[in-house]
C-alpha cells in the first residue's frame, strides 16, 4: 500500500506565514483559505487547537482593521491638506505679519513691523543692526499697550542717511527684556510643506508656516 503524504503544518506556523509567493502581504482571505487547506490536511493524530484558530483569526482582523484605519487617516490626512491650501490661497495679495529677527531693505520703501509686548508701562524699543553687528538706527515706541506694537524702519540711519538695500537684524526691548520682533509684508503665493501643512511665501521675507502668522491685515 502506498504512503499518504500528511501535511504537518500546525497553527502556530501558519500564523507566521505573512507573505505570499509573489512577496505581498496576506489579506484576511488569504489567510482563511490556508486555515482551510491545513484543516483539509492535518495530521489526525495531531488535530488542530480550536483556540489556537480562534486567536489566528482574531490577529488578522485586527491587522486587516488597523490597514483599513490607516487608509482613513491618510485619506482624511490629504483632504484637511487640500482644505488648509484653500484656505491659504485667501491670503495671496494681502499683508501678514510673521515673527522674525531680520528684515530686508529694498527700495525706498522701508521696514514694517511689530514687537510682541507682554507687559504695559514700560519703555519699548527697536534697534537695527547691519551685517558687521553696528546698531545704525534705534526706534523708541515709548510705552506701548500690551500686544503687538507696531513700527516703521525708513532705511535710514541715526543721522537721515539711506542705508544700501540688504538683511538688517532687529532687536526688540521692552524695559530690560528682549522680546519678538516681528516683520510685515505681502504674500505672493502659496504651497504645501508636506506634513508641516501650507506656507506663505512673503515678499522681503520667504517662506513661512501659515501657523506662524502674528497677525493679517
């Protein structure tokens, strides 16, 4: 009599085997149809664990559930994106106020910003400083309310004179403490910074995080 070949495999490695031939993951049916052809061909005298079944089938769920979860986060994830780049797109021609320690002087148009002021009463102050670390030009604010408080930079130094377009650092005091100091100017487009989500790109500034704007005018 000739020899019945018996398939020996047991649950546990069926459990492990994830990947198919052509090396893609197993789906929930894939995994259903080998539980049934080892069913079909186990050892009689080693039958499967029923509750060694039970938890095969209950971990890929769970996966199958997980991928389809993810699958709605990144489509959810793509459509919030979309929605934010909309709404960013409002923003084109008009003027933003974003937190930074340089501006650029072009033309004769000067410098627009702001400083961040956190206590009232006290004695506020600009300074701008050129690339060698001089200050060329100190702003006084007097006593501005607390919040934003704006200022204006002509391009010129201490005694009346343009100073050669370039980035001029900003130092901002507020009594003794240095504070933010912030710097306006128009958006010319927008985009997407991957996960980070939209940025402006803002005339005499660059790019910035749409989260970073101080303040829209």
């Amino acid at each position: 009599m000739a020899d019945i070949a018996i398939n020996t495999t047991t649950g546990s490695s069926a459990s492990q085997a994830v990947k198919k031939s052509n090396g893609s993951t197993l789906s929930q049916a894939d995994f259903l149809s080998l539980l049934t052809q080892q069913m079909r061909n186990q050892d009689p005298t080693q039958p499967m664990d029923s509750s060694q079944m039970v938890s095969q089938l209950a971990q890929i769920a769970q996966v199958s559930a997980t991928q389809s979860l993810q699958t709605s986060f990144d489509t959810l994830s793509t459509a919030l994106q979309g929605n934010q780049l909309l709404q960013a797109s409002d923003l084109v021609g008009r003027t933003v106020t974003v937190p930074s320690n340089a501006a650029k002087l072009e033309g004769t148009a000067g410098v627009d910003g702001a400083i961040n002021v956190g206590d009232a009463g006290q004695t506020a102050s600009v300074q701008i400083v050129d690339a060698a670390g001089n200050v060329v030009r100190t702003i006084d604010l007097g006593k501005p309310d607390v919040g934003l408080a704006d200022f204006h930079w002509d391009g010129k130094d201490e005694n009346g004179q343009p100073l050669p377009n370039g980035t001029y650092g900003i130092k901002a005091q507020v009594g003794t403490t240095a504070v933010q100091a912030y710097v306006s100017g128009k958006v010319d487009s927008v985009g997407m910074a991957g996960e980070q989500g939209a940025y402006l790109q803002v005339a005499g500034f660059g790019g910035v995080l749409l989260g970073q704007v101080a303040r829209i005018d």
